[in-house]
C-alpha cells in the first residue's frame, strides 16, 4: 500500500500571511485614531488640567473670549463658566480675573516683619511702636530687661514672641 501524498501547503500559507501581518496594523491604527479622538471632535475634560500647573486666576486681556482662554488654558468653556458664575461670558472685560481652579488657594499670609529693631540714635519704645506699629505695651512686655529711659543706640528691641 502506498502512503497518500503530503498536500502542498503553499496555499494555504499564501492566505494566512499576508492576514496575519493585515490585523496587527488594523489594531495598530484603530488605537491611533482613538487615542487622537478623531479630527472634528471636540470632547470636554471634566477635570483639571493636570499636565500643566494653572494659575488660580486668567486676568481677561482685550479681546478675549471665553472660548479663546478655553483654547490656551486647556480647560472647557463649561468649566469656566462654572468657576465664573457671576462672569458675563458675552462681554468679558479687560482686567476682569476668572477662576481657574474650582476652588483657588487662600491668599498668603502678610509676612510678619522683622524680629529684632536696632535702636538708633534719639528713638525711644513710643518711636519705635509708631514706626513698627507694634502696641508700645507689648514692646515693654516682650522686652523686660531694656529700660524705656535707659534705651541706648544699639540695643536690639525684640518685636514679636
């Protein structure tokens, strides 16, 4: 008895090839076009940039409008308006500040001053309260040791705690 003859596998191959190497670059361009979001479509971030640090606030230059900030910001027209309710998005005016953010940082704090005042010639605790505006009963309470008629040039008057 003689063994079937092998069949030609070249047919086979001729169609499975080019199908194998056809899907990974399909796969490859539907990820590409998604990721892009596609060329006309507009979508709308519902949350803070988060690839650029914003400032809390757009100070409105002449000629901006709410679409324009949108644009350079990256945030949405949506968003800004509703971080601006009180904006009126039809006549936006030049140095008008919007938010940004939902909700901007508080304001820093004042610095607090020097610790210390080196006392010059002629002051006295009552000048140096005036030109501190520090209480004079504090500086003699923060300052037991200085004598107020005894108050030499180069004594160091402590201001704060």
């Amino acid at each position: 008895m003689m063994a079937p003859a092998p069949r030609p596998r070249g047919r086979i191959v001729r169609f499975v090839a080019p199908a194998a190497l056809v899907t990974p670059l399909a796969a490859v361009i539907v990820v590409v076009a998604t990721a892009a979001g596609g060329a006309g479509q507009h979508r709308e971030s519902t949350t803070a940039v988060s690839v650029r640090r914003l400032p809390p606030y757009w100070t409105v230059r002449p000629g901006d409008t709410l679409t324009e900030i949108s644009a350079k910001t990256g945030l949405g027209v949506r968003q800004l308006e509703a971080y601006n309710a009180d904006a009126d998005p039809q006549s936006l005016v030049p140095g008008e500040r919007l938010l940004l953010w939902p909700h901007p940082p508080a304001p820093r704090p004042k610095p607090l001053g020097p610790l210390y005042w080196t006392v010059r010639p002629g002051e006295s605790f009552g000048s140096i309260a005036a030109k501190t505006a520090v209480n004079l009963a504090t500086l003699e309470q923060l300052n037991p040791r200085l004598k107020p008629a005894s108050l030499q040039p180069g004594d160091r008057v402590r201001l704060r705690p």
